[in-house]
C-alpha cells in the first residue's frame, strides 16, 4: 500500500478516535448528572434507571470500537496493518478505506461472525 494511502487512513483513524472519545466523555457527563438527579416519584426514577441503563450499553459499544482503533493504529505503527489479523492474507485497501478499524480480511470476518 502506498504511505499516502496509509496516510489517509490513519487520518480517518485519528479523526474517528477524536469522535469516540468525546462521545464517551459525554455519556459520562451525563451518568453523573443522572445519578445525582433528586426523583420526585417512584415511576419518574424507574424511567430515569431505564435510561442509566441504555446509556451503559451504548457506552460499552463505544469502548469496543475505541480498542479496535487503537489497535489498528498500532498495527499501523507495526507495518503489519495490511495484513490480515488472522490468516496473514494482504487485506483490500478498499475494505480498509471503508471500514479503516477492520483488522480482518472479509473471509476470516465472516468466519468470525455467528
Ligand atoms: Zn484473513
């Protein structure tokens, strides 16, 4: 793959990451608004807990992308970012233009996927 190429990916990295953590960030500003939140009633504080519980959902899906950015940057420090994570094969700069955090060719995703 040419340095530009990998340039730009990185670029997208980066600029995702940035996104990620501010996302998470704020997600926790909000958790601790809401848990110092005074409930007026017992059905107003079941809804607020429905929503505490949502949020820690979206919160752990975002950590998750979070790990694979960070170890696609690092792959990419390593020159090993091309590579397929698992069987080694050279992955399309395509596939990896489009979904920059992918560590794996399609065939081993697929395998991977329930
Ligand atoms: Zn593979």
């Amino acid at each position: 793959m040419r340095k530009t190429v990998l340039d730009k990916i990185k670029g997208l990295l980066l600029d995702q990451r940035r996104e990620m953590v501010d996302e998470v960030k704020a997600h926790e500003g909000l958790k601790a608004g809401e848990s110092n939140r005074e409930f007026r009633d017992p059905e107003e504080r079941a809804a607020g807990l429905g929503d505490v519980l949502v949020d820690d959902q979206i919160a752990g899906h975002d950590v998750n992308l979070l790990e694979k950015i960070d170890y696609a940057l690092e792959r990419i420090e390593q020159g090993t970012y091309e590579r397929c994570a698992s069987c080694g094969e050279v992955i399309p700069k395509e596939r990896l233009l489009a979904k920059p955090s992918a560590s794996l060719c399609v065939t081993c995703q697929a395998a991977k996927e329930p």
